[in-house]
C-alpha cells in the first residue's frame, strides 16, 4: 500500500532549524517528483518546495528561498526538508506529497510550530 510519513516537526525558537523526513512505502519512489507543502490555520495549503525525480531540480516559494533546502536520496526512498533561519510565520502543519501526471499520494503532515 502506497504511503508517506512525515517526521522531524516540533516546537522551535525562531532563527532556529528542523530538517524534516518523509519515508516513502509501496512505490517507486524514483519515479515520482517529490514536495514538500504546509497550511497554516485558516489559510489554504500552499507548495512551499518541490524537486525532480532524478536529477534533483529544485524549486521554491518566495518566502522560503534562501532558508529552506530541499533533497532526496532515492536508495532511501526519503526526501527532506532542512529549514533554517525559521520565523514564527512558518508555523503550520506540512505535508509531503508525491506526485506523477494525473496521480499523486499525500503524507499525513507534520506539526511545526515556531515561537519564543
């Protein structure tokens, strides 16, 4: 059965760093463009970064270019999200998401929470 399971969130300081993991299950993993999106309470989900089956092109939202990194390691069938220099405005819950022409598969979520 095809899953993603998010780890790595938590409650951080701001100007601090998380790295978070998905694992991926029951797919091939190397066949599929991986992101990373994240919704706030009472704000749509939005991409946050997303990067290419092989080959590792990345892409990024404004607001976490030059502090979020993006990368995966298809022999672990993981991708990650380091995230540093965080703000409380990166608060939310966030998804990994795998995706090819017209299917994809979602991850539960994970809570990060940045606050003093």
């Amino acid at each position: 059965q095809e899953q993603l399971v998010e780890s790595g969130g938590g409650l951080v300081q701001p100007g601090g760093s998380l790295r978070l993991s998905c694992a991926a299950f029951g797919f091939t993993f190397s066949n599929f463009y991986m992101s990373w999106y994240r919704q706030a309470p009472g704000k749509e989900r939005e991409l946050v970064a997303g990067i290419t089956s092989i080959g590792g092109i990345t892409n990024y939202a404004d607001s976490v270019k030059g502090r979020f990194t993006i990368s995966r390691d298809n022999a672990k069938n993981t991708v990650y999200l380091q995230m540093n220099s965080l703000k409380p405005e990166d608060t939310a819950v966030y998804y990994c998401n795998a995706r090819r022409t017209g299917y994809g598969y979602w991850g539960q979520g994970t809570q990060v929470t940045v606050s003093s």
